[in-house]
C-alpha cells in the first residue's frame, strides 16, 4: 500500500507500508511548538529545531518483542557569534583568564514516555525515554 501526501511546503512524499512514517510526516510539518533563535528566520531551514525519526526499541539481554517509536532530536544552527571576554582578577593567577559564550541548540522541553515489551518467558519489561516537544538556542555549558 502506498500513500502520496502533500505537505504544506509543496513537497509530494510517497510512503509506503509503514503507519509511523506517516507520524514522522505530520508531526515534522506541525512546527508551531519549535522554537527558533531570535536572530535566525522562521524560513531558515538550518535552524535550531525538532526533528522526529523512528527507532526500534529492543531490550539488549532478554529476548523481548521489540517496538518501533516516534522519537525527536534537537538539531539546526543557532547564532554564529560567539564571545570570549577578559575576567579581572585581583589574583597575579587566573587559571580561567576569559569567558566564553555560544549557543547550542537543546531541548527546551521534554515529556517522560514508556513503552512495554513482552518478552518470551511472559514477561513484561518497561523502557522509558524522554521525548522532546520544543527545542531552544541555549547557552553552551
């Protein structure tokens, strides 16, 4: 089964047999809760934001059912300027002479999710992952 889609940026996508991939198409065309840096347009596509993907969940030892989830990632550019300014000291050491700032693009904010696996001797184990519903330009740590 195959399925054309016609996103809002005027691409035409084709997917194929895979429920999930159609959930990575609307949740990446739903960006009114991504956050972009203030000096960086909207139509900036290199920006600071969520990109979702799907990944298959598989427990390392038991042997388990595994599970294919939506998951998201921060990822994009944010401003291109950095700063590194003198500290003073009234010390004749300064192991840190200056401080520096950029800005990396983070999570701003995440909800905790779980998913179960069955596995083969009956039972039920639980892993559980934050998934990312905005990202923001932050200070770099």
């Amino acid at each position: 089964m195959s399925l054309s889609v016609r996103p809002s940026s005027g691409l035409l996508l084709v997917l194929i047999c895979c429920p999930l991939l159609g959930l990575v198409q609307s949740a990446s065309s739903n960006k009114a809760s991504d956050n972009a840096h203030p000096h960086l347009g909207d139509s900036d596509p290199e920006r600071c934001m969520r990109h979702h993907f799907v990944e298959t969940i598989t427990h390392p030892i038991y042997k388990c059912n595994s599970k294919m989830v939506l998951l998201a990632r921060c990822e994009g550019h944010c401003s291109h300027t950095t700063r590194s300014d003198p500290l003073i000291s009234f010390s004749s050491v300064l192991k840190q002479p200056f401080k520096s700032t950029c800005s990396c693009c983070r999570p701003h904010t995440s909800k905790l999710k779980a998913v179960r696996l069955r596995c083969a001797s009956g039972m039920r184990i639980t892993a559980t992952y934050r998934y990312i519903l905005a990202c923001n330009c932050e200070e770099c740590s």
